[in-house]
C-alpha cells in the first residue's frame, strides 16, 4: 500500500510541475503611509494554458519612519513633556499574501505582454512606541484585504528562464484602535491607519519546470 502511495506522489507531484513555474522579482514599492523602498517577492505560477496562468504571491516589504499623522493625533492631548516625534517612530514589516491571475499577450520576435491580478490580505507587523513609555517598543499585528492591478512584459533569456518587468497598482489599510491613557488619567481613542496602497515596479526572473 505504502508503495502506490509512494507512486501516486511521485507521479502527480511531477504532472504538477510540467507546467508550473516560480518568479523572483526585486523592485520599489511607495505606499502612502510612508516613503517607498525596497520590495522582494516571489510567485508561483500554474500554466492553464499559453495564455492564462494562476497561482499564488507572497512579498515583503520593510519601512522605518516618523508617523506625522500621530504626531497630530497626539498634540490633542497638549501634555507638556512629551517628545511627540520620538513617541511616532514606527518600524513596520509588511507580507502581503495574494492569490494571482495573469493574461498572456504574445507579440512578435517572443516578446509578450500580460495583465495581472491578485486578491489576498497583508499581514503587517509594527514596532510602535507606547504613550506611556515612549522608551520602549511594542509589536502589534494587523491585517486587511488587499487587491493588485498591474501590466508588464515578459522576454525569454533561455529555454526554461524569462526576464519580467511589472508595474502593479497595490492596494490595502491594514488598521486597528490604539487607547492612550495621558498624564491626566484621560482615555483617547486613536485609529492607526497605515495606508499600503501604492505603486511598484519590479523586475524578476522566471524559471519554468
């Protein structure tokens, strides 16, 4: 038993990849809540047919900056004492999770264009500073749905490699309620949005098997 258990993997895992590949794609990505920066991801496609593929994307993105949102946000309080910029330093790793579909266009001379999409959620993790003890980091989870748009094209290096070049239109607010009790024993209430929607541009290296 164990061994058609044995051949039944083995035979489906290499169906399976006949016609699959994995993308590795570098590039910048912008988001709202902060400046862009370096983005990193990796896909993996199952070729339906020459023209549609489906699969599935996971990225990461990392960002440290002044949250001048909270800045404002804080400066309601008018506690004397408090160094608000200090308070709004924010580290944050962002993963968006997605599963992906893409159109082929060929083109004449093997070049092709295709138009993306993919449907998921970002998991975002924060290291934000307590109002209470600005000194020390806490970490928070938070996550949301996301959507992604994009176009780009794709050249062949070889018989199994293509060079790809995307530009996505990226779209998330993961978000949650942050309660400040200030020196006056006063509960606030604040929502910290952090904004991902954004342009990237990447160029990756597919590898088909």
């Amino acid at each position: 038993m164990k061994k058609y258990i044995f051949l039944f993997l083995l035979f489906g895992i290499s169906a399976f990849g006949q016609k699959s590949s994995s993308i590795i794609r570098l590039g910048y990505f912008d988001p709202k809540v902060s400046d862009g920066g370096f983005i990193i991801g990796y896909n993996w496609q199952r070729h339906i047919d020459e023209r549609f593929d489906i699969g599935f994307e996971m990225d990461w993105f990392r960002k440290s900056y002044t949250d001048q949102k909270l800045v404002e946000e804080f400066m309601k309080f008018t506690d004397p004492g408090v160094d608000y910029e200090v308070l709004a330093k924010t580290s944050m790793h962002d993963f968006p999770l997605q599963f992906t579909m893409a159109v082929n266009f060929p083109l004449p001379r093997d070049l092709s264009l295709f138009a993306e999409c993919g449907l998921g959620f970002d998991l975002l993790f924060v290291n934000y500073r307590s109002y209470t003890n600005p000194t020390d980091d806490n970490l928070k989870v938070a996550a949301d749905f996301n959507r992604r748009l994009g176009v780009g094209c794709i050249y062949p290096l070889g018989s199994k490699s293509d060079l790809i070049f995307s530009l996505n239109y990226h779209a998330a607010e993961p978000s949650w309620d942050y309660e400040v009790t200030d020196r006056a024993n006063v509960k606030h209430i604040i929502t910290r949005k952090y904004d991902m929607s954004g342009v990237m541009a990447r160029l990756g290296i597919r590898f088909s098997y």
